[in-house]
C-alpha cells in the first residue's frame, strides 16, 4: 500500500495540517506533525471523517444566516 502525508490530505480537503493531524491523533493514529505518513486506508478514514464534519457545520452556520431584508 502506499503512505500519504498528512499535510497532502489537509491540502486536498482544504483545511490547515494542524486540523488534520488533530483528526488522526482523534482517530488513534500516532502521528506527531503534518509530515507523518499514513496508509492510503488510513488517510482514506481521515478524509472522510474531515469530510463529514465540514458538511455539518456547513448546515449549522447556513441555519444561523439571517433573511436578507426586503426592498420596497
């Protein structure tokens, strides 16, 4: 299998390393910085779990948008 680094998933999902590499260590994986590399499997876990996080808050935030005002 091939390893990937953490800093290459960041850049792909499109979030800061330190945000992917508190997700890793979230999912028991010892990584220590954004230059660790972890199995393709792994990084697919990672991945997806970021993924899955970003959509929520995403609907979170979208419900806490106010009604633009109306024009007369």
């Amino acid at each position: 299998m091939s390893k990937k680094r953490l800093y290459e998933i960041a850049k792909e999902v499109g979030v800061e390393s330190k945000v992917v590499v508190a997700k890793a260590q979230e999912l028991g994986l010892s990584v220590k910085s954004h230059s660790s590399s972890v199995e393709e499997a792994d990084a697919n876990r990672i991945t997806s779990s970021l993924k899955g996080g970003a959509v929520k808050a995403e609907s979170k935030t979208a419900s806490k948008v106010a009604p633009a005002p109306k024009e007369e």
